[in-house]
C-alpha cells in the first residue's frame, strides 16, 4: 500500500529523514512516535508530497510519488489527512467543508456530495452541526469535522498527525473513540500520536524515530514491554512518567 | 462615535457657508447661494463635474481591480520568472507619480501610436495601471496572511491549484483585503482629480474654470471640498456595508489551538 525505499530528506544542513524503509499493508494501522523534531510529521507529510523527498523512492499504491502535478492529485485523493491544527476552512459551513474534496476533486454532484457528507458526520456523530461555521465548534468537534472531510474523499488511507496534541484532555477522547472505530472497520492508518493507550490498542506496528532515522519498530506488546533501543526505553519512561 | 464624528463633519461646513451669507467683504457666497438664479447656475456648473468624477472613477477603479487582479496571480504564482516580472511591474507603476503618469499617456503615448488619446480615457489607462500595481500587492499580501494549514488542508484532499485559490484561498485574502482595498477606491476617487490637469470636466476643473470668472476662490473650493466630502462618505459607506455583508460568515480564522499539549498516557 504504501512503501519508503531508502528515503532521504534534508532541510538545509538538517538530515531530517535519514534513509527510510518502511511499509505499510492493506488494512495496516502503524504508529509513529519519538521525540520532538525526530522527522515524524516530515515522515508522514512526504506520503501526500506536503513534503518533498531528496532520495530513494515513496510508492503509494504502486505509484511513485514524484513531481508529476496530476499523479499527486490522484495521490492525494487516496489518502486522507488530519492535522493536529484542524485546519477546516473557517469561511465555509462544516457541510461545505465536506462537500468541496468530493465535489472538485472527485466530481461528485451536489446531492450525492451532501448525502456523503450527512453519512460521514453522522459517522463522527455531530450530525446536529452540518450549518455551523467551524469557529463555532469545540475543538474535538472541529477535530472530528476534520476527519469527516477526510472520509468523505472515501480514502484508501488515512494520515493523522498528532491530532489530539492541540485538544484540550476532555477532547481528546472523543477523537480517539472515532479513530479507534475507523480503524475497528479496517482503514489502513498511519498515525503520528503520544497516546500510547491508543498505539496499544489499535497499532499492528509501532515506529520509534530518532534525528531522522527509525531506531525501533515491531508489534505494540513487543515494542512497550520489552524495547530494544536505549533511546526508545527512554522516551516511553519519559512519556509514561508524565 | 463614529455618527458624532460624521454630524460634525457636515455640520461644521454647512455653518460655514450660513455665517457667510451674511456677505461680510471677505466672504461672497452670493456666487453659489441657491436663492439667487446666478448662484443656482454657478451651483449647477459645478455640479456638472461629478458626473465625470464618478464616472472616471468608477472606469479606474474597475479596471484596476481586473488588472490588479490579473497580476497579483502572477504575485503567487510559484515560479521564479514570473514573480520576478511581477515585482517589476509593481515598483514600476507603483514608482511613478500618477499626475506624471497622465501626462506621459496623454502627451506622450500619441505620439508612439500615431494617434490622438481623448482625456478621459488617457486619464483612465494611467490611473488604472497606477491603481493595480497597489491592488496587486494588497491583494498579494491577503494571500500570504492565509495560514499556510489551509493551502495543506486544500492540497491533501486532492484540489487542483486552481480550485485551491479559487473556493480556499481567494476568499479567505479577499475577505481580509477588503478594509485595505476600500482605502485604495477612496484613493482613487480623490486621484481622479488630477484628470483636471489634461482637461477632463470633472469637478476640479469645474471649480477651476468657475473661479477663474468669478474671482471667489474661498467659496468656490469650499463647495468642491463638500462635493468631495459627500463622494467619499458615500464611497466609504458602502464599503463598510459590503465588509459587514461578506465578513459576517467569518467569525476569527479557524484552526482553534485550545492550547494546552497535554501528552495524556
Ligand atoms: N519547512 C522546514 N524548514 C526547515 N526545517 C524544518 C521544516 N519543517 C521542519 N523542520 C525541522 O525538521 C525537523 C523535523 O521536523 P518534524 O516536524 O518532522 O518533527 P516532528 O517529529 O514532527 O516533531 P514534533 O513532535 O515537534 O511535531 C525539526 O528539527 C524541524 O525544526
Ligand atoms: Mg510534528
């Protein structure tokens, strides 16, 4: 589904992603973890090309992520991604937000965009807030608004990066609720994320980057209980400590 | 406090020209008073610009905006040559004086086509080009306060660049532009003045012609002042009512940041 070759990428003299190889199945649900400025974000932003890598190769569904402005749309539309800053589009309704990927991207009409949109934020179950403006919503609803839009592109993957670090705590676990469920229906996911319980939970593998470089992955029970790697034992004391 | 500030800004003027209806010997309102035939047709003489003002203005104003608009696309646009040709149009339509501007079409550009330019539209070409270069940067900066989250958001569900400008961007900058592009229509409203200098009939020449027969210059520009004042307010009134119409939908800028970052095990 999604395969790094040997990736590099530099920001200046930066080596922020120090040769990659990873790969994520059908139906796989990863977890990226590791400290602040570890190239987790960069990581992930490199699969829908937010990001441009320098070396080795990313293969999304067979296709080569590249300069090719038309293979990145098709790219794009596969995959979906949440931000941890929401970013919905504050001058449109939360139904317009979900309506526009389906109607420009995927040239959807306009009924059947908004019969998609009603079944997704039902699905996110905020169906009551189809009108309001995006400023008008808790920051867990907007979060869950923001994976609506995502669905609504009726992906084939789903990119999260840290989508609960900008929500207040009682929020956070009405995001985590629906992921858990997105991934209980079988949406292969890569998730940048610090909530263990989740990675637990739902992860068929862990990741730990260290400066660019991925130092440790394998299944969650093996990764949390028994980690190889001093810096992962470190960051999970670190994490579970807190 | 905005309403008082507008009371006494017509009210101020309209005592003026009462106290001078007492005709001392400085003051001659006769020239204008609306009682007297001569003053109603040196009223109406005046009176006769602003058709031409308006219409001068509004030509500019549309103009710059297309062109404005036109260029400000290649402001954002993300290759190197063409935002280079971008800065140089901007500093240079930007650089020039817009009276040198109406001169150089007015006199200057027949003699490189060969032909004559009538006032009006020699006028309207130098201070439209003049306006965009201002509307182009407004309207460039508008785009560069959008966050850079919403240009990912539009680019990871797939939109085309332009789609991406067109239901994301654009009207998120537009929106912000909007108090910044008003200034820059009450500009080119008082700009069109300058049209006065190749002869257009707008209410500066008007006011220049009247005085020039009838020796009352205080009178007469204070009447031109009003003309103005009126012009402006009318401008920056509805201006203010299409902010409030198109900024009514956007509270603040999403993304909410509820700031804490908890890590919650
Ligand atoms: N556009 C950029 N230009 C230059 N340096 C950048 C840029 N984006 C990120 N970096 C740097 O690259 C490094 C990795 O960034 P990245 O955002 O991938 O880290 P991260 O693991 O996601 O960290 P965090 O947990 O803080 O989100 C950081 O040191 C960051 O300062
Ligand atoms: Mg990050």
């Amino acid at each position: 589904m999604i395969e790094f070759r040997e990736v590099h990428k530099w920001f200046g003299d930066l080596h922020v992603l120090n040769d990659i190889n990873l790969k994520v199945h059908h139906g796989e649900r990863v977890v990226v973890c590791g400290p602040s400025g570890s190239g987790k974000s960069t990581l992930i932003r490199c699969i829908n090309r937010l990001e441009q890598h320098e070396r080795g190769e990313i293969l999304v569904d067979g296709t080569a992520v590249s300069d090719s402005r038309q293979a990145m749309l098709d790219v794009r539309r596969d995959i979906g991604m949440v931000f941890q800053q929401f970013n919905l589009f504050p001058h449109m309704s939360v139904l317009e937000n979900l309506k526009l990927g389906p109607i420009r991207a995927l040239g959807v009409s306009q009924d059947d965009a908004t019969s998609r949109a009603r079944k997704y934020l039902e699905r996110v179950k905020i169906p009551e807030q189809a009108d309001k403006l995006p400023a008008q919503l808790s920051g867990g609803q907007q979060q869950r608004v923001a994976i609506a839009r995502s669905l609504c592109m009726e992906p084939k993957v789903m990119l999260f990066d840290e989508p609960t670090s900008a929500l207040d705590p009682e929020m956070i676990s009405e995001v985590l609720d629906t992921m858990i469920e997105l991934a209980d229906e079988g949406m292969t996911m890569v998730c940048v994320t610090h909530e263990m319980g989740f990675a637990k939970r739902v992860a068929d593998n862990v990741i730990f980057m260290d400066e660019g470089r991925i130092v440790e992955s394998g299944a969650p029970a093996e990764f949390f209980d028994n980690p190889r790697n001093e810096r992962t034992r470190e960051f999970l004391e670190k994490i579970i400590a807190h | 406090m905005k309403n008082r500030l507008y009371c006494f800004l017509i009210v101020l003027p309209v005592c003026l020209v009462l106290a001078g209806c007492a005709n001392s010997d400085k003051m001659g309102w006769y020239v204008i008073n609306p009682m007297l035939k001569k003053g109603r047709i040196n009223i109406e003489f005046l009176l006769s610009g602003v058709g031409w003002t308006i219409a001068l203005t509004l030509a500019c104003v549309t103009l710059a905006f297309i062109i404005g608009f036109a260029v400000s696309l290649a402001g954002i646009s993300e290759s190197r040559p063409v935002n280079w040709a971008y800065r140089i149009y901007v500093e240079i339509f930007r650089s020039i004086p817009p009276l040198v501007s109406i001169l150089w079409v007015y006199y200057g550009l027949p003699v490189l086509m060969g032909a004559d330019l009538n006032p009006f539209v020699s006028a309207t070409i130098a201070l439209s080009l003049y306006g965009s270069g201002f509307i182009a940067e407004i309207l460039r900066g508008g785009v560069q306060s959008v966050a850079r989250g919403q240009f990912e958001a539009a680019d990871s569900i797939g939109l085309t660049r332009f789609d991406k400008l067109r239901y994301v961007v654009l009207p998120q900058a537009i929106r912000r532009s909007l108090p910044a592009l008003g200034n820059q229509v009450v500009i080119m409203l008082k700009m069109s003045s300058l049209a006065a200098f190749i002869g257009v009939a707008e209410v500066v020449r008007r006011a220049n012609e009247l005085s020039v027969t009838e020796y009352r210059p205080l009178e007469i520009y204070t009447f031109l002042v009003l003309e103005y004042l009126v012009l402006v307010l009318v401008v920056s009134w509805g201006i203010r009512r299409l902010e409030k119409r198109l900024g009514a939908d956007e509270r603040h800028a999403g993304g909410g940041s509820t700031g804490s970052h908890g890590q919650t095990q």
